[in-house]
C-alpha cells in the first residue's frame, strides 16, 4: 500500500486533543505517527500532502441501509428486496465521500451490504450493522398493516424480526448472529413510524431483555434499544444494553441511570429535521408526522438531560431512505451543538465515541493516534469554528479508509499538494 505524509496546519485526533503545525504518516492501513511536525519521522518515499486540517473519520452510529425511498415502512413489502439492496449501495458511497468512514446500521440490508464492501464489490465505510431490528408482535418493528403472518412466516420481511417471550427472543439473537450481525438492536418502546403503538410505552418485558442482551454478550455484541418513552429506557438500561437510541423522554433520574450504568445516547436529531421539513406527498404517513412533532421538539430537552447527568453522546442521523439525506450525515453535529454540546464534544461523538456505540467488534479508537487504522479526513477548515462544514460533503477534501485513499486527487503518485 502506498505510505502517504500529510502535512496539516490542525491535527484534531478526536479524543478532545488537537495539535497545530502536525505530521500524520499513514503506512499501510495504520496511523504509523501523529505529532509535531518538529519530530516527525523522514519519510522519503511517501506521498506527501498539505491540506488546513486532519481529523478522524467519521462514525454515523445509527442510519439504516433499507433502500426505500419514502419513510413508509410498508415500502419495505411492497418495493423489491433486489432493487432496494441496489440503492443502498449508493447511500454507501455517498457516506464515504462526506467523511464517514464507519456506519452502525442498526437495522436493514446492512449485513449484506458489509460483505459486498469488505469483498471490494461496493465502495462504502466500514459497516458495522444489526440485521434484523428485533420487535414484539405489535411493536415499533412490526408493519401493523399488513397480515401478520408476512411478519412471521417463513418469507418474512428480513429487515424487521418479531419475537415474543425469553426463548424466541433469544432466538431471534441467533438468527442475527448467523447473518454476521456486529451489533444488536432491539425496540424497548413504541415508535414513530409503526401506526397503533404509543412512543411512550415500554415493549418487551425485563426478562426478554436480558435474555437478548445476555445472548449477544456470549457473542461479544453489545445492545442498541430504541426508547423514546422513560418507561422503555428504564427497562433497558436495568437490562444492560449498550445504547439508548432517540431517549426521547429522558428525564433526570433516567438521565442519571444511564450515566451510572454507562450506556451512550444516541440523540438522533437529523431525520426529525429532514422528516418535518418534507412535503406531504413525499411518503411521512399522517400518524407518524404527528408523532414525530412531538417527538422531536421533545428531544431537545432530552439531550440537556443527557449533558446534565454526565451521559456520554454519539452521533447518530438515523437516515432511512435512499435520497439526498446520505452524504449530509455531518448535519447532526450542528444539531447536536444547538442542543448545548459544545463543537468539539460534538465532533467526539462523531468519532472517538462512535466505536464505543460497537463495543468489541469495532475495530480501533475513533482517533488519530500512533497504532490505529488509518481511517483519516482532511478539511477545508477547523470545524471547531465552523461546525456546520461537516455537513456538506466538499469541504471533505481526502479520504482515508483503511490507509486507501478513496476521496482526493485522481494522481497521487510523487509529491502532491492538497
């Protein structure tokens, strides 16, 4: 692989530390060194480059890859597998061109799309996903217009999985295992786009949740619950998942259960954005446009509650259809900083903290440290004065995966300049 220099008058590592005047020598596929340039190593043979700022690549710690392209849901049964596992792929690629370098797809087409990435077929991030989003007969995860038994039977919709009782959860387990899952996503409350179901109610019992979340622990998988009502993030987190995503109705003493147990929140503040600004006509079924109001203007004071505790924040969009929200993921960060973080705990939780959201399948710390993969950005400017740049894809002017240069100049052999 080709050893590339990159000259950067900021070096943001994403742990909260940042370096002016730095050196950053990819060699391979690992961060070989990052430090000043004082003391850098000499590098004859490397590619070198110039640019304003480095940083990590990014992580979207909850998006899905379902290649619809209305937030409907029955578009999940009514659109063909084939034709929405080929949007996707573009939804990949488009990522990857804005910076993110990592997705945990927590739910969806992902498991398979991870393996076309990995083979070199499709070029997108590194896709950390969940398979089938596992919900009760009812729940958030089950399309309530449709028979039952296209739920449940045998050519079931594969992206959503319903299971009900400790056995046929723990099955349900098993099942994402044997599809290469790297991370597990249960409902633990009503939703927004499933119809009869309330956002405040808890789904599951306390037993199905632990029996899931012990389950992907034998596998060494952690558990990301979607909980908008307090009740359902209570219940999870007594469980001990990983990840509350959405905490919509996160109040003090659940904001401090989660702290003291160590679970992340995953806000999700753009799709509400990008939703409620659709028209009508655009697919956002009635029922769920007014659930989403409430949700969302709620949401805001979830994440102060998050702050207050002392809960850790990830960044996640939680992107579902295949249009122009993919490459835009970085919006979630100005999002995150309108709701009082400030820009540069935003940009951890778009990377030093996505890996945490993975547990021990991730692979790497989310930063540009000396032995880590050489997932690696460079920028038009320091984002910690313009946190909005991260949100559009050509102020990303390189790309690193993997110590590959996927974003960048088309010739990059001998010296270049960024």
């Amino acid at each position: 692989m080709t050893e590339y220099r990159i000259e950067a008058s900021v070096l943001l590592h994403g742990d909260g530390a940042s370096l002016e005047d730095a050196v950053i020598v990819l060699d391979g596929s690992i961060v070989a060194y990052a430090g000043p340039a004082s003391t850098a190593p000499q590098t004859p043979d490397a590619v070198r480059l110039s640019v304003p700022v480095v940083m990590p690549g990014m992580w979207d710690a909850h998006c899905h890859f379902f290649g619809i392209r209305q937030p409907n849901l029955e578009a999940l049964v009514t659109e063909s597998i084939m034709v929405r596992s080929m949007r996707v792929t573009r939804d990949a690629e488009l990522a990857l061109q804005a910076g993110f370098t990592s997705i945990r797809e927590v739910g969806g087409l992902g498991v398979y799309l991870a393996r076309a990435i990995a083979e070199g077929y499709v070029e997108g991030p590194n896709v950390y996903a969940a398979g089938s989003i596992l919900s009760t007969t009812g729940g958030h995860g089950d399309i309530h217009s449709i028979p039952e038994e296209w739920m449940s039977g045998t050519n079931r919709i594969d992206d959503l999985q319903l299971c009900d009782g400790v056995d046929d959860s723990r099955k349900a387990v098993r099942r994402q295992l044997r599809k290469g899952a790297k991370v597990i996503k249960v409902c633990a409350s009503g939703g927004v786009l499933s119809k009869y179901d309330d956002p405040q109610h808890q789904q599951f019992t306390h037993e199905e949740l632990v029996a899931i979340v012990d389950e992907a622990a034998t596998a060494e998988r952690v558990v990301a619950a979607h909980c908008h009502g307090k009740a359902g993030i209570m219940a999870a987190v007594r469980a001990g998942v990983k990840t509350i995503e959405h905490g919509t109705y996160l109040d003090r003493e659940s904001a401090t259960a989660m702290a003291d147990s160590g679970a992340i929140l995953v806000a999700t503040r753009f799709a509400g954005v990008e939703l409620l600004s659709q028209s009508p006509e655009r697919g956002l079924p009635d029922f769920a446009r007014q659930k989403l109001t409430e949700t969302y203007r709620r949401g805001r004071e979830a994440v102060g509650a998050a702050l207050e505790a002392g809960v850790t924040i990830a960044a996640g969009t939680d992107i579902l259809t295949s249009d122009e929200q993919w490459g835009h993921n970085g919006r979630e960060l100005s999002l995150l900083v309108e709701c009082g973080l400030s820009p540069e705990r935003a940009i951890m939780a778009a990377t030093s903290v996505g890996p945490m959201t993975v547990g021990p399948q991730a692979m790497g710390s989310g930063t540009v440290r000396e032995g880590q993969p050489a997932d690696v950005i460079a920028l038009t400017a320091d984002p910690r004065q313009q946190i909005d740049l991260l949100g559009e894809a050509h102020n990303v002017t390189h790309v690193w995966k993997g110590g590959t240069l996927v974003k960048g100049p088309d010739q990059m052999s001998g010296t270049a300049t960024g």
